[in-house]
C-alpha cells in the first residue's frame, strides 16, 4: 500500500473521533489547500505555508465551543514507533 493510499482511511478515523469534540473538517493537502479549508486558517498560518511552500500530508481543523484547532497529520507508510513508547524493563 502507497502511503497516499492511507490518506482517506486516516480523514475518515479523524472525523469520527475528532467529531465527537465538535464540528471538524480534514483534508488530503500534499498538493495543496483548498479553499474551505484556507477560509478557516488565520493569516500567520497561511503566511508560513506560502514562505515555506511545503504541504503536510493531511490538514484539518475542529471548532469547539471555545476553541478553534488546527490538526496537521504526516503519514508515514512504515514508522518506528518503538521510538515513542516508554522503555520497557523486563522482570
């Protein structure tokens, strides 16, 4: 499986668990943003996108109540997660 192909599955479980919190949008932004998701960016967001002219796999935002989020998600096809989980001490 391409890592691109992992993209719809991931922005299906995003919207599903991050729905729970509010209203969520997340999209597939390699190539780009569209214009849904450039009307919910603040400008310094967008600034540094243009300046670094650089895409993150998936971006998204959820609107709280109280809140407004921005998620940015890289998708890695084969990752060594061993590195981010807590050292385990054999008995």
């Amino acid at each position: 499986m391409r890592e691109d192909e992992l993209y719809a599955p991931i922005i299906e479980a995003l919207n599903k668990r991050f729905g729970l919190l509010g209203s969520c949008y997340f999209e597939d932004t390699h190539r780009g943003f569209s214009e849904e998701l450039k009307d919910n960016l603040d400008t310094s967001s967008l600034f540094i996108l243009k300046v670094e002219q650089t895409y993150p796999d998936l971006t998204g935002y959820i609107f709280e109540p109280n809140a407004f989020h921005i998620i940015v998600v890289e998708i890695k096809k084969e990752a060594n997660i061993e590195r981010y989980l807590p050292d385990k001490k054999v008995c």
